[in-house]
C-alpha cells in the first residue's frame, strides 16, 4: 500500500505540469465591477490512471481525488481574500464534460483597482506540497500579481507575465537532443492553459495583440502545438525571450500559441 501511494502521489505531482487545462477569464463591467472565472480540468487518460494505480492496492484500496482542491469552498474563499479587497466567492462548481473532469470558481468584484490577481495562483495552491522541496519551494515560484488600473472608461494593464524589468537572463540552455525533445513532449503533451479579459460593453480601441470582437487574449498556450514545432521549441529554450514582444515574435506562426506584446496594454469600453 505505501508503494502505491508513492506511485500514485508521483503522477498527481506529474499533474501540476501535464495534461492539465487552465483557463481564466477575467470579465470587465463599465462601472468598474465584475468577475475572474478559473476554470482547471484533468484529462480522461490521466483520471484512468489513477484508478488503475488504486486497483494495483487491492480490494478497498481508493484513489485520490486529484480534483477535490479545485472544488474546495474554503480555499476558493481564501483566494478571494488574497485577491484584494471586496472579492468574493459567487460560484464553486464541479467540471465533468467530455471525458474532462475538474472545477471551475467565480470570483467576483465591485472594482477592479483592487483587484491583485497572480495567474497561475489556483492551480499552485492546489499542487502545494507535491512539488520536489514542498510548500516553501512551491512559495517561492509565486507569480506577480496583476493590477489594474481604471478610470473614465479605459483599462491599463501593465503585462507582468514576462516583465524582464530587473531580471538578469538566465544562462542560454543546451540545444535539446531528439531524445529530450521526446520527453518534453510526454510530459507537456495536453497542457494548456489562457488568460482573457472579456468586456460585455464591448471595445472602443485597444492596443492589444490579439482581439476577437469584445474579447482580447492576453495570453494562450497549448503545448501540443508548440511541440509538433521542434525547431520553435528549441527556438525558445535557446533564446530565453525575456520580454512580451521578444515571445510574441517567437511564437508567431505557431498556431494555438499567443502573448501579448505589449508592456502596457490599454483597452477603451464602449
């Protein structure tokens, strides 16, 4: 039994990483108030998985749940409060759609100058505890928050999801061999993840990259695609792009791959 609970807190720690889905919608009222939908599903292969781990134990043996953090109402209430004041929970809901099992959770908030949202934050509390080195080293890869700035109908936002200002560049990675390349691919293959911000009113003018009617992606990644690209893949292991519009040029071309390119993104509601 404890060789299996090993096995089977192995994969979910693999979970963190792959065959993952994690989509966040953040949807912007003219008067300032709205909500951010978290939506975070595991794959039917993966769930399979696990329940065949739990057969290995024998009779009585049960499978962890990998998705009962996603629907826990008491850490959703607890992001909410690290989100900044007047956030609250409006929904907790389980996922179980096309083979995908998971939750999905709606925040909402009266206005968003006090909105401080860490993409990324959901899904790391989450796997708190199975990644190598425990909480502490799971504390330490917390992402900067994103704040936001309204007033007379027009959003700024700084893009801090590679806000190179301060940071040294790592050291250029080794080109990847076939047989690391292949690796890469089983433990990516299936991930994805994207932030939108979504405006009811509709827009009147932005500067964002990628606007699909009142819809602006500020960031998407399927893995997968980018995968089936060896030559992008080792593209951007090589040149460790350290700024919005250095990724944005890296990624251009791969399909299911976008960021925003500009630092500050400003977006004007109808």
């Amino acid at each position: 039994m404890k060789k299996l609970m090993m096995m089977i807190s192995a994969l979910v720690a693999l979970l963190a990483t792959s065959c993952m889905e994690h989509h966040v919608t953040i949807k912007l009222n003219k008067d300032g108030s709205g909500t951010i939908t978290e939506e975070t599903t595991l794959g039917a292969q993966v769930l399979a998985m696990i329940e065949q781990m739990s057969a290995m134990g024998g009779e009585g043996a049960e499978a962890p749940d990998p998705t009962a953090d996603m629907v826990d109402k008491e850490k959703a209430a607890e992001q909410a409060k690290s989100m900044g004041e007047g956030v609250t929970v409006e929904k907790v809901e389980k996922i179980d759609e096309a083979g995908r099992k998971g939750g999905r959770i709606v925040f909402a908030f009266k206005d968003i100058n006090k909105v401080k949202y860490g993409f990324g934050d959901g899904m790391q509390d989450m796997g708190e505890g199975m990644a190598p080195g425990g909480p502490d080293a799971a504390a330490e890869e917390e992402t900067e928050p994103m704040e936001f700035a309204y007033a007379d109908g027009v959003l700024t936002l700084k893009n801090k999801a590679m806000d190179a200002e301060g940071a040294e560049k790592a050291e250029a990675a080794p080109e990847a061999d076939p047989a690391q390349l292949a690796q890469a691919k089983q433990m990516l293959d299936g991930m994805k993840m994207s932030i939108r911000l979504e405006f009811p009113g509709g827009i009147e003018e932005t500067n964002a990259t990628h606007v699909d009617g009142s819809t602006v992606t500020m960031m998407e990644m399927d893995m997968s695609k980018l995968l089936e690209d060896p030559e992008a893949f080792a593209k951007l292991q090589k040149e460790q792009p350290d700024s919005p519009a250095e990724m944005a040029e890296a990624l251009k071309g791969i399909e299911g791959m976008k960021v925003e390119a500009n630092e500050e993104l400003r977006v004007k509601l109808k």
